[in-house]
C-alpha cells in the first residue's frame, strides 16, 4: 500500500518541482529619446524624453502588467516581470501612442534593451519597430470616452 501511494505521489511531488521551474522572473528597460539626428539610433546627440508613460502589456490578452514613466534621463526598467510573451505601448507627452514589437521574456534569452525615439505620425513609417496605436483602442480607466 506505500508503494502505491509512493509510486502515486512521487510523480505528482516531481511534475510540481518541473513546473516551479519554468516560472521564472525577468526585466525589461529601455530609453526613450528625441532623435534628433535621425539616426534611428540613440546616439551622443540625442536628448532623453523625461514623463513618457511607458505600459508593459502582457500578450495575448493585451493585459496591463505595469505602467511607469520615463525618468531624467529618459530610462525605464520593469522588473519582476514573469515569462512570456509582451509589447510595449509609450503615451508621449504629445498624445501620440505607439507600441513595440512583440518579444518573449524567458530564461533562454533576455528581452531587447529598447530605444524608442519620439516620433510623428509622418515619421512613424521610418521607425518599422514602432507602430501607431489608435487610442480609443487602447484599455485602461484612463482612456476617454471621447477618444476618435
């Protein structure tokens, strides 16, 4: 009878272990920055955008995960971020909203160091990592009923 219950639970007891861990914790930062040169690139030119809010958004459910704002020098850092699939979404002071690449958070690899310039709505096809988001598509109790 313990071996049954043995040969029942040691199976269970391992299967729990393997899936603690593949949860695993990581970050995600970047630099948000006024390109001024055009380069695409974040280079000694370049001025850092301070109070860009920058939302970490969890895929696919386009779930909220954490929201921040740039610091002095244009930076930001999510960190405790558990593995998976994400975008970001930047809100420029300007109004303007665009969103990442989608990019995976996982043990194997670590998420891209971003440099996400300022951009237009007529500079945005230069920038092909970056899109522009509607805001009425956007969630969020911030989001105005009057949004276009």
């Amino acid at each position: 009878m313990k071996n049954l219950i043995l040969a029942i639970i040691l199976p269970c007891f391992f299967l729990v272990t393997a899936l603690q861990a593949q949860d695993g914790i990581g970050s995600v930062s970047g630099t948000v920055f006024d390109d001024t040169d055009a380069t695409a690139g974040l280079s000694g030119d370049d001025a850092p955008v301070q109070g860009a809010k920058v939302i970490l958004i969890k895929l696919p459910g386009k779930e909220e995960v954490q929201v921040l704002l740039t610091g002095e020098d244009g930076t930001f850092n999510f960190g405790n971020v558990p593995f998976g699939e994400y975008e970001i979404r930047i809100e420029y002071i300007s109004g303007l909203v665009v969103s990442t690449e989608s990019f995976v958070v996982n043990g194997d690899t670590s998420a891209p160091e971003f440099q996400i310039p300022v951009i237009t709505e007529a500079s945005a096809p230069l920038y092909t990592t970056l899109r522009v988001v509607n805001p009425a598509n956007t969630r969020g109790d911030e989001v105005s009923t009057f949004a276009p």
